[in-house]
C-alpha cells in the first residue's frame, strides 16, 4: 500500500473532508489518542495547578477555583471523547467526531487564554515570566505528546499564541511579542512536522499489518491446500513447528515427528548419509551449506515407501544475523513424476508393441550415422514390411491384426543382437538399425533370418495365420548421410522387394531413383491425363463359344500420353490403384462404355472392370445409376466384373455394393477365378452371372496340363450347377478354341477372336455381320 502525499493541510485534515483517504488517515491518527490522553490530562493537571499557585496571592479564590474547574471539565470530556475514538483504524470516522475532537481543544485553549489575558495583569514582572515559560512547556508538551490530534495542537497552540501576543502588545512589551510571535509560528511548524512523522509511522505500521495478515491467509490457504505443505528444521536439522499436512505425508502424528532428524524420516531405514540416493545427498548438502534451494526433486522414502517430494527452502537468521534454521515449503510429486515418466516413454516407444517408435529409431539412426562418419565405418538401416498382412487385418479385425503385431516384434526382437535396434515405424512397418555394418554379409544374415522366421505360422485366437516380410537395406553413408535420406533410400529398396512379389530383401542401387523418379512423373502425368482426357476405351468382343456370335464387348482403358507416349495398363493401372486416381478413372470408363454400348445391337452387353477402390466407395451405386441414366443403356446390358481381391479387402462392403446393382439388374461377373484368394464362399454368397476362367488355365489346358484342364472342368461344373456362365480368357488359336468349346465353356475371349479394339472398328463388325446375314 503506498503512502499518500503529506501536505500540511492533509496532515491537520482541512482538505477532502469526508472522502475514503481522509477518512482513512483521521482513523490512522485518532485511534492513538487513546495511548496519548493520559499525558495530555496529566500535563495539563500539572501546569494547572503551577498557574494557581502562580497566582493565589493575586486572584479571587472563586475565580481560580472556577478556571480549574472549566478545565477539568473540558479534560475530562476531551479524555472519554478520546477514548471512544480508538477503534477508529478499524471503522469510518465521521467528520463531526473530527470536528468535536477540534473544538475540544479549541474551548481548552482558549481557557488557557484566561491566565495570560486576566491572571498576568494583577501579577508581577516574575509571575509572568513563570506565566510564558508555562504556556510554553504545555505548548511543546502538546506537540510532543498529542501528536495523534495535528489541529488540535495547532489550534491550542495558536490561541495560546494568539494571547500571548496580545497581552504583550498591550503593556508596550515589543520585543517579547515579536519573540512571542516567533515562538507560535515555529511551534505550529513543528507541530504539522512531528504529526505528519507520527502519521508516516502508522501508515507504515498499517501497512506491516495488512502485509503480515495477507502472508497469513496466504499461509492458512496453503497449509488448506491438498498437496502442499510447510516445513521447517533448527540448526540441528531436527524437524520443529509440524504441520499436520507435512506429518500426514512424513506418516507420523505431528507429536511423534516433532523433533525427530529429517533426513531420517524420509531416508531407507538404517541408511547411511553415504549410502543416500543422489537427490537425497544434494539436499543433504544444501542444508549443510546453508543454501537456498527450490523446486529441488527428492527421492524420498516414508516407511518403506518410495515416494517423490519437490522442497524449496530457505535458511532463518534471528535479529542478530545468527543462523536458526530452515524453514521451506514441500509437496508430493510422485503420480506427477510417473505420469511425466509415462509421456516420456510413450513419446519414445510404440504403445502396442513395446518397440522403439519412430522418434527413438530416427535418434538411433542419427548416432549410428555419427559413430560410422566419426571411425569410417558403415551403418545400416532395415525396413522391413509384412506380406499379406492387410488381408488379415480386413479378413478377421484389426484385434487380432494387433495382437499378430505383437507376435512379430517379440519374433524380430529374439533374432538381434547387439549394437543393433528394432522399431515400428506404424501400421505393419518395422526398421531396424544396425550399427556396424561393416561386413555386408551380416546385413544379408540379417535379412534371410527376418524373412524365414516372420514367414513361419502364427498362432492367433485359435486362427493359424501366415504372413511373409520383405525387406529393403540401405547403407550408411553410402547411400545416404543424413537420416531422412537413408530412411527414403532404404524405402525405396522396400518399395522394390514388394514390388518382386513379396518374400524377398533388396539392397538400394541408386537405379531405384531414376525408378522412383519415373513414377513422380508418370503420377504427376496421369493426374494431368484425367484433366486433359487423354484417355480412350479399346473394345475386345466376347464371342458364344458355339455359334461364335458376339455376344459382348470388354471395355479396356487404354492411355496414349503425351509426354510418355503409350503407357501400358500393366504400368499405370497399378499406380492409379496405389494413388487412388483409378476412382475418377473407372467413374470415366463407366460413363463412356454406357454411351458406346447404346450404339450397338440390343441384345450386345458391355463388361466393364470395377477396381476394389471403386467398389469400396460408399456411393459406388450412384455412380452406376447416373452412368445407364445419362446413356439410356438398360441395365440388364451392363455387367461389372471384379476380382477376389474386393473381398479380402472388405467383404462386408463389396457384398453391399455388389448387391445394389444387382438389385438393379446389371449382372456381375467374377474375374479371374483361381489365381487369387479363390473361396467358394464368394460364389455362395452372390448370385455371380459368370465365372470368368483365367488365361493362365487356358494355355495350361492346350498344353495338356492335368491340373489345368481339372480346374477348368471343376469351375465349368460348378457354374453350371450354380447357374452361371463361364468365359474363357486369353483364346489364341483355333485349337484352343476347339479345346475350351469342348470343355463346356460357355464363351470365349481372346486374340483368336479379335484384339481390343477402338469404337469405330467395334462399330464395323456389327455391320460386317449385318452385311453376311443379308447374303445368307
């Protein structure tokens, strides 16, 4: 609280009468006067009694009598007035209490007036003498004395004053009423002087004790508080003032702590400062070298239980600078510390596997990179991916996808060995970083060890699961200085050991960026293509394989670019998937194959590929419906074909979607059967239109392969029975041909019959068989 500004007339309280610091600094005065009123009354008592026996000889008893009297009077009501005002720090004081406590001194003064104005002139030289050296003990007692009451001082003061010069001037004494005038205006300076000392003094002493009763609260709050609490030890570091809360956390009652060493309350039983934990020795030290300390980290013990504390202290020196001790405040930090430890660590190691995750990897990666640049030496980076995992994942739930995670890392974990890290990058991805790869058939060890044992079966939830690994390498700093580089490198390696099929580990050449750089480029180009269609659909005829009349076309998307020239569908469709741009692609091929199709002879279908992309999409069906809409094309002249991958995918999903456009009579058929996921579940479940015979079986079939023409009469019964059609794919030669005519197959598709072709000529053929029914 800062101190107001002090003038004279805020001092004797004759300015701002009635407002919240007049108020404030008359309480600070008056509520003193109380202590001050017995030496005003006994001062005044005192020279009362001097001036009558002064005068006795000279004045009428009656009126000595009568003097003294008004006097004891005025003082006695002036010292209950006075008293009443003592609490005046504690309430408001009203103006009229200011100004009867004034008057109380003024009618007091001016009844001093009485004996320099009537008494003196019966009086002699000396008895005036001893007249003026009273009044001016009782005008400096009052300044001394009653500093409490400013205006009243300086009124009893000036009127005194005031008489005494007048009493002088009248017997022609000049030279005394000059000194007598000097004596009054010195007397009121240094009346408004030691008041306004007096009042600086309660100001501060107020202040003290607003500053002391908010430390207090602050301290009351604190000691209320949940998890804080004060300590404090004497020089003995014995443990003195407990507060309940600190015994509470010591474990003792407050009695049984009182005294007792601290470090012994809160070190293992029977342990030596020798033997103390390091946080424990630092406090230890702090409180012997009498240092400060704060939010120190302790590694307490409190009967037989770890616990951590956080203390702040400070050492106490008395009022002759002597050292008393340490006084401090402390709290309970422990579930803090262990939820701090758990954040650290889960920023550090992935949650479901308990391996290093991808912060620890790129920090080991980073000292491995060092140490082989620091001893000229090789490190190495592993990625390493799971074969097949997805289709566990879709095919049972990502529970048991994790609970399999698990069982890879404890299997990755048991094959290392030293100087050498694992982690998981994310999903079903791991790294492991190998410190010194100075022999690089260690590295190949390392792979063919990976491969082998994560390829062995799983047992999970009672499912006998298999999954392969690939792995990709890249060394360091051969092939990358820095992290980010080595881990794109290594990536690389990895993109081309899946791309072989899976099961396989290859090392980083750097032919695998001009690889990578190429397939920017044709990403970059295929996303150019969709906008500037630069696509166009080829027609291959599906032909009756007894009359060998057409009966359908396959719509096949083919893509003439630019700046790549052509690029085949093996090439780009399998980016497309990768990137998803065959979504917008299939939605075009859709469109367009719908329109071609309303050109051609009613009872001529159209197939059309579907990707598991699209079919996945929530509104595939929409798109159907808008695509035969637009067109006009009748949906019994549309049939989806799609592959055995949608369902490892997500079963659930393609049989909904599948199942909408059958519900609105396009048909469906089943694409290379076979090669894939083969389950007849799939032929269970959707009613499929046809059943499409892989290439691979056909050519198998034509060189007389026993398993291949056992496959095709098994399907070809199966369609049959399930009333479906089978197509044979990959037809060359009029023997194959003759061939799958006489294993059943209902049609046939193939380079015998005709090559994918453009519109116009699709268009053509209809008109040439036009033209041979006329002749005929």
């Amino acid at each position: 609280m800062a101190q107001p500004n002090l003038s004279a007339s805020a001092v004797l309280g004759l300015r701002n009468q009635g407002d919240a610091e007049w108020v404030r600094l008359r309480g600070l005065q008056f509520s003193a006067l109380a202590g001050q009123t017995f030496h005003r009354v006994y001062a005044h008592a005192v020279m009362a009694v001097l001036v009558a026996q002064l005068y006795f000889e000279h004045i009428s008893l009656v009126w000595l009598v009568g003097w003294v009297a008004a006097l004891a009077l005025i003082n006695f009501r002036g010292t209950r007035f006075d008293r009443s005002l003592a609490n005046t720090d504690r309430r408001a004081l009203q103006p009229t209490e200011f100004f009867q406590q004034t008057i109380n001194s003024v009618v007091s003064g001016m009844l001093w007036s009485v004996p320099i104005l009537f008494f003196a002139p019966l009086g002699s030289a000396g008895d005036l003498a001893a007249l003026l050296l009273i009044l001016a003990m009782l005008t400096l007692g009052s300044i001394t004395f009653y500093s409490a009451a400013p205006a009243a001082v300086a009124s009893l003061t000036a009127l005194v004053g005031l008489a005494t010069a007048t009493h002088l001037i009248i017997f022609e004494m000049w030279f005394l009423a000059v000194c007598s005038g000097f004596f009054t205006v010195t007397a009121l300076l240094g009346t408004i002087t030691v008041c306004r000392t007096f009042l600086k003094a309660r100001l501060a002493e107020c202040n003290l004790a607003e500053k002391e009763e908010v430390v207090s609260l602050l301290l009351r709050e604190f000691e209320e508080n949940e998890a804080d609490w004060l300590w404090e030890i004497d020089t003995n570091r014995k443990l003195r003032s407990i507060s309940p809360r600190f015994a509470f956390a010591l474990g003792y009652r407050q009695e049984e702590a009182e005294g007792k060493p601290l470090m012994e309350l809160i070190s293992s039983k029977n342990c030596k400062p020798s033997d103390y934990a390091p946080s424990l020795r630092e406090l230890a030290g702090r409180l012997k070298h009498r240092e400060n300390f704060s939010n120190l980290l302790v590694h307490v013990t409190i009967n037989g239980d770890e616990r951590w504390w956080e203390l702040s202290g400070t050492p106490m020196r008395d009022d002759r600078d002597r050292f008393v001790g340490f006084r401090g405040v402390g709290s309970d930090v422990t579930e803090q510390r262990e939820s701090s430890e758990k954040i650290a660590y889960l920023a550090r190691y992935d949650t479901l596997t308990s391996l290093p995750n991808r912060l620890q990897l790129h920090e080991a990666l980073g000292d491995a990179l060092s140490y082989a640049a620091q001893w000229r030496t090789r490190c190495a980076l592993m990625m390493v991916d799971l074969d097949r995992f997805k289709a566990v994942n879709d095919s049972l739930g990502h529970m048991t996808g994790d609970k399999l995670l698990a069982q890879v890392s404890s299997r990755l974990q048991s094959i290392l060995g030293k100087d050498q890290m694992c982690g998981r990058l994310g999903g079903d991805e791991f790294a492991i970083v190998i410190r010194d790869a100075s022999n690089s058939d260690r590295i190949e060890d390392i792979a063919r060890k990976v491969i082998a044992t994560l390829s062995e079966p799983y047992e999970v939830d009672q499912h006998t699961l298999y999954v392969g690994a690939s792995v990709g390498s890249a060394y360091g700093p051969r092939d990358g200085d820095t992290v980010e580089e080595l881990m794109r490198n290594a990536d690389l390696a990895l993109y081309r050991a899946k791309d072989t099929g899976g099961g396989a580990h290859c090392r980083f050449e750097p032919a695998l960026h001009a690889s990578a750089e190429e397939r920017r480029r044709l990403e970059a180009s295929l996303r150019q293509a969709i906008l500037s269609d630069e696509f166009v659909l080829h027609y291959q005829p599906v032909v009756d394989a007894r009359s060998e009349k057409i009966v359908s076309f396959e719509a096949l998307v083919r893509w003439n670019s630019p700046e790549h020239g052509f690029v085949s569908p093996g090439k780009f469709i399998p980016l497309a998937e990768d990137t998803r741009l065959i979504v917008p692609i299939g939605r075009w091929v859709l469109q367009q194959a719908c329109m071609e199709a309303r050109a051609w002879p009613e009872h001529v279908k159209v197939n059309v590929n579907v990707s598991p992309e699209q079919l996945l999409e929530p509104h595939f069906h929409e798109e159907v419906i808008e695509a035969l809409a637009t067109s006009g094309l009748r949906p019994e002249r549309l049939e989806v074909e799609v592959t055995e991958s949608i369902f490892v995918r997500d079963a659930t999903t393609a049989r909904n979607s599948l199942e909408q456009i059958m519900a609105l009579g396009c048909s469906v058929a089943l694409d290379d059967f076979g090669t894939g996921y083969s389950s007849l579940g799939y032929l269970r479940t959707l009613r499929f239109s046809t059943i499409k015979v892989d290439r691979s079986f056909v050519q198998g079939a034509a060189q007389k392969s026993n398993e291949s023409l056992a496959i095709i009469n098994a399907v070809v019964a199966m369609a049959k029975s399930l009333d479906m059609t089978t197509t044979a794919e990959g037809v060359e030669t009029p023997e194959e041909a003759e061939l799958i005519r006489n294993l059943g197959c209902d049609k046939i598709q193939g380079f015998y019959f005709g090559r994918p072709m453009v519109k116009e000529d699709a268009r053509r053929l209809f008109k040439r068989h036009t033209r041979q029914l006329k002749a005929g």
